[in-house]
C-alpha cells in the first residue's frame, strides 16, 4: 500500500511595508507643476517645436540672475515660457521681467549665450535663418486664471490658461501640427515674421484661375464679386481663419463650432482608401484688395462695367495668415492637415495639388470689419440653415453678430463680461473648454439676464440707464451703434457687479472659490437667476441701484436660506430675498 505524501504546511510571512511619510506642501507642489509642464511640453511638441531641457538651470545673461522653466524652437520661432500653478502673482512675474526684457531687447546675443548654455539650443537652431530673423515670445501658462490687471501690466507676455489652453490642446489632437499655423496668429504673429517668409523680401500673393461671376448674375450687393477656382488644400490651411466659438479670439463674433476628431479621420481615411477629393464647394471670403485680372493679362481689376457674362480670370490673394474667411467646409480643409497616422505619406501629396473646389466672396473695398463679421455669420446660417436645422445656440451666437440689440446678444454679451470682471470673474462657464466645474449660464442668460436687459419695461435696466440717444438702440439701424450698445452692455454689467458684490460681502465670502468642498450657495444658477429677479424688482420700485444704497437694505443676508429653493425656483427666491430686505 503506497503512503501519501506529506502535505506541506504553507508558511505564510507577513512582510511588514514600510508606509511612505506623506508629502510635505514642497512636493505636492514641485509634483503638480511637472504635471503641467508635461502637458504643455506635449502641447508644443504637438505643433512642432523642439523642446530644450533647461529646467533649473540658472544662469545670468547679462548681469541679471534668473532661470527658464521652458524653451522651445520652431524655425525661426523662440518660445520663453513660464509653468506656474500657484495663484498668478504680479509680485511673481514683475521679477522675472528685467530678465525677460534683456532677452527681447537682445535677442540675438540671447542665442549666442543659449549655444553655450543649454545642450541642444545650437542643434535645434537651423542654419538658414540669420540671428536677425529669429523672434521669442514670453508665454506665462498659468493653471489658474491671472487677473486682468496682470494681463493689462505686461502686454509683452502672452497668457496661457484655461479653456484657451484646453483649445490648442484639443486643435493639436485633432489636426496635429497644423495647429501651429492659429497658434501664431494667437501669438500676434505676422505671416512675414515666421519660417522662410522672414528672410524673403518680396510678398507672393496665392494666385489660381477661376471664372468670374457677372454681379447681375450673383444677386449679391453692389460691389461683391463671386469667383470659382480650384485651390491646394495646404496654402488654404496656412492662410484661412475660422470664428470658432470656443476658440481663443474674442467671443462677440464667433459661431462656429470646433473640429470634429472623428470626422477629420473618417475624412482622411476617405481620401485615402476611395482616392476621390470632395466634390461640393468650400465657401470662403476673400479680401477686397484681392486681383481679378483676366487671364494672360497683368494690372488693375476688371471694371464692373465690363463684366457682362462669366469670364476666365487670374485670382491673386494678398498672402497672410488671416486672408482667407473659411465659412463652409472647414473639415474639408483640415482633413488634409499635416498629421502622424498611417494615411499621411499618401495624404501629403493631395496636400499640394490643386484639388478644392472653391467659391471665393470678394468684399468691396471699405467693408468694415463688424460688416465682414456679420455678413460671414449671416451667410454661414443660411448654408446651414438650409441643410439641416440649426440649433438653437448656433442661432444665439449669430445673433449676437447681426442682431447685437437683441435681448439674447445683449444677455451673452453681459454674461461674457461678468466672467471676465467683478465678483463672478473666472466662474461662469461661457466656452466648451471651461472647467465643468464653472457655473452653468444657459438658464442664466435666458431667464434671469434677457428680462432684466431688455428694451422696455419698467423693471429693465434700460429703464435706469441715462443716455439721450438710448432710443436708437429700438431702430432698425441699430447694429450699425456698436459704441451705444458696448456702453450699455457695461452700464448692465456694472449694475449687477455692485449687487453681486454687495451680497456677497454682506452674506460672507467664505466659500466662494469653486475649488473648495463646501461651495457657497449664491454660487448656482438658481441663487444668481434669483438675485436677479430680486433686482428686477429693486428697479421696478423705484430703489437705488448703487453699492451704498445695496449696503443699507442688506443687513440680515446670513439668516437668509438660499439652499431651501431648487432647480428653478428662481422666481419664488427673487420675491422672498426682495421682500426681506426691500
């Protein structure tokens, strides 16, 4: 009879872990600001500059000690730039300065002493661009948004934070480096000042040969001309703007939307895989000094007088980044972008052929810059009205273009300022990017800011603002009044930021920073729709609307129980506030 075997007993040691001392403020600091210079080290890799390890290094350029936290090259382009994720502080950056102004107003002795310094610098610099040509940019990326008093102290220093940020990181992910070509123009820099065009001294205008629209044959306005021609999809890219609403431009006349990824590669793979180009037109806008000459011929453009059908012509577009209005079929041009996947070697070639189809809207000359915005705004609605019903806060931001007297642009206009000013700066979520945790202001500007800026009304602030010419805002003509309507945006906007404020310093601050645990409860839709109902009410009676006049009627706010109304019981908590208090 065999014998078992003999089972082992498993010893089971417990090995005692050693636990890891927690991290002092020091570290938590360092950790959380490599964080975010990694992200932005990938975001200017994305666009296609060369990073230069020079993190703290510090060194002295001209008598003056300092050090950069980041250095990156693209061509011609020097970017200096600053990681903080503290709170943005003058005291901060008002040190760094000196030092950042002896770079600027030396650069090139700058690049001479970076050769010797930094390994990598003189490696990454290309040989064909002279020490003259090359031009820097400060840029301080911030994780928290600086004050606008800081913005307005160091105009030479380019700002990078928040939704701006979170844009360019989203552009670069979804056309890769071709981003580059808006990140200049946010960088205020001129097409002649980047790349080859910077050591060039002639101009080369973008020349093709279309056909010429008769104006009597286009229906457009007097002076507009209508021309069609095939055009590269590379020089479109590097010349077009487009109004994007969550973009980094000033957001009173944007309104469309931001590329789709998915689409862009679904487009990409089509050109690939069916090898066709897209046969409907892009519609673009084009300026009013662009050439029209008939083919074979050189000079002035053809005389209006003369075009009485259809004629082949030679199109030249002055060159510059901001030349060209793109308005419809942007993911037609951007599918073409300079990108990483596998369809590029292919796509890089139909890059540079003449294969878009375009309609080219030339202005006439003296058309303003407020009449291109709300022409293009106009246009675009129509394209797409006509395809597909527009949502309605396409119609809304368009609408703050042609209609800017309206109660809904007024209402986006004022929220956009109470965003950027006052006790509500850097809370409100105005654009896709911005944190979700902002306060949301879709019902804030329907139901609590459209019937207190309203027209008419004697509980409208239209019914306090003293100005003699207020009347005009009611014509027709209205639009044509920008400075009439910006002074009454203000006038609104200051008005709520003293009862706001006066609220706030009566109920007590505590709370009021969006990132603590335990928020302060006038900062919700239902609290401010509710403040702003109450104001309507203060209007309606006769009330003053100055901060001292608010500081006498609010002596009991802490007693009052904001949390107790919801959703959109704004109403009920406008009438029960005013009642207490007024």
């Amino acid at each position: 009879m065999e014998s078992k075997p003999i089972k082992k007993k498993r010893i089971i040691r417990k090995i005692a872990t050693k636990q890891k001392a927690p991290l002092t403020a020091e570290q938590i600091h360092a950790k959380e600001k490599r964080f975010h210079a990694r992200s932005y080290t990938s975001l200017f890799k994305g666009l296609g500059f060369s990073s230069i390890h020079c993190d703290g290094k510090e060194f002295n350029f001209k008598g003056r000690t300092g050090e950069i936290d980041g250095l990156f090259i693209y061509e011609n382009v020097i970017l200096i730039v600053e990681f903080t994720v503290g709170k943005s502080s003058s005291a901060h950056l008002l040190k760094k300065k000196p030092l950042y102004d002896l770079i600027n107003d030396d650069l090139p002795a700058f690049l001479d002493f970076a050769k010797q310094k930094f390994n990598g610098f003189a490696a990454a610099l290309n040989p064909i661009y002279p020490d003259a040509a090359y031009v820097s940019r400060i840029i301080y990326a911030s994780k928290s948004d600086p004050s606008d008093e800081l913005i307005q102290l160091l105009p030479e220093v380019t700002f990078s934070y928040g939704a701006v940020a979170k844009y360019f990181q989203a552009l670069v992910r979804t056309v890769e480096r071709s981003a580059r070509i808006e990140f200049f123009k946010y960088l205020k820099l001129d097409f002649n000042q980047v790349g080859e065009a910077s050591i060039t001294n002639s101009t080369s205008p973008l020349t093709y040969e279309g056909f010429l629209l008769p104006d009597g044959n286009s229906s457009y306005p007097k002076n507009f001309k209508i021309v069609s021609f095939y055009a590269d999809p590379e020089r479109l890219i590097n010349r077009a703007y487009v109004l994007r609403r969550d973009g980094w431009r000033d957001g009173a006349h944007l309104y469309q939307r931001i590329l789709l990824a998915k689409k862009i590669r679904q487009m990409r793979r089509y050109l690939v895989e069916e090898k066709r180009v897209f046969v409907n037109n892009i519609i673009v806008t084009l300026p009013s000094d662009t050439v029209l000459n008939e083919v074979g011929t050189n000079g002035t453009n053809i005389k209006p007088q003369e075009l009485t059908r259809v004629k082949e012509v030679k199109v030249q577009i002055p060159d510059g980044f901001d030349t060209i209005g793109l308005v419809d079929g942007q993911h037609r041009v951007f599918c073409y972008h300079e990108g990483s996947d596998k369809y590029e070697d292919q796509i890089k070639v139909l890059r540079k052929k003449q294969n878009l189809m375009v309609t080219g809207i030339v202005y006439p000359s003296g058309y303003t810059e407020a009449n291109r915005r709300s022409f293009e705004a106009k246009l675009f609605l129509e394209i797409n009205d006509n395809q597909a019903r527009a949502r309605s806060s396409l119609k809304h931001d368009i609408e703050v273009i042609i209609r800017p007297a309206s109660g809904i642009a007024i209402s986006k206009r004022v929220i956009q300022e109470l965003s950027k000013h006052g006790p509500l700066r850097g809370m409100l979520q105005t654009n896709y990017f911005d944190s979700p945790n902002k306060i949301k202001t879709s019902s804030i500007v329907a139901y609590g800011l459209r019937p207190i800026v309203k027209l008419d009304g004697n509980d409208s602030f239209f019914s306090r603002w003293n100005n003699a010419e207020k009347l005009k805002l009611k014509d027709k003509q209205a639009h044509s009044r920008q400075d009439l309507i910006e002074e009454y945006v203000q006038f609104c906007t200051s008005a709520l930021n003293d009862f706001i404020l006066a609220v706030k310093l009566k109920y007590g601050s505590a709370g009021w920073d969006l990132d603590e645990k335990t928020r302060s409860p006038l900062l919700s839709p239902t609290a401010l729709n509710g403040l702003i109902v109450c104001l309507r009410k203060i209007i309606e009676n006769g009330h003053e609307l100055s901060r001292a006049a608010h500081d006498k009627k609010l002596q009991s706010v802490t007693s009052f129980d904001f949390a107790q109304f919801k959703s959109s019981q704004w109403q009920r908590l406008g009438t029960a506030f005013y009642e207490n208090h007024y």
